[in-house]
C-alpha cells in the first residue's frame, strides 16, 4: 500500500499537472468520481476509496489533464 497523502513537493514534480495544486485536485477529484461511478453501476469492485485510488495514480503518473480551448 502506497503513502495516502499528496504532498505539494508530489504536485511541485508533476508537469501533467504544470506544478499547480488547482489542476491536481482536479485531476483527482475527476478520477475518483469516474471510479465511484464504475463502482456504482457494478463494474468494479472497490477494494479502498475512490479517492485513495486517485491519490495513488496521481502520485504514480497515470492522470493527465485534457484542456478543451473552445474558440
């Protein structure tokens, strides 16, 4: 089991992020409502929280931020 605290100095090395704790959290926070949602309608099964899960693959490198630039 991972460490389940996000540092700044973790968001500080993240360049998917660019360094800010705004798009950290949102990053998180995206992650772990698409996993309660799987979890909701049965497609998974949740061993720790959703947001334990995002916590870790954030810290892992597995998120990454998708900037839609409407025109």
């Amino acid at each position: 089991m991972l460490d389940q605290k996000v540092y700044l100095d973790d968001v500080y090395a993240s360049k998917k992020c660019e360094g800010s704790s705004f798009k950290a959290v949102v990053m998180m926070s995206k992650e772990a409502r698409f996993i309660n949602n799987q979890a909701y309608q049965g497609f998974i099964q949740l061993e720790e929280k959703p947001t334990t899960i995002a916590m870790n693959k954030f810290k892992q490198n597995k998120l990454s931020v998708v900037v839609n630039e409407e025109k």
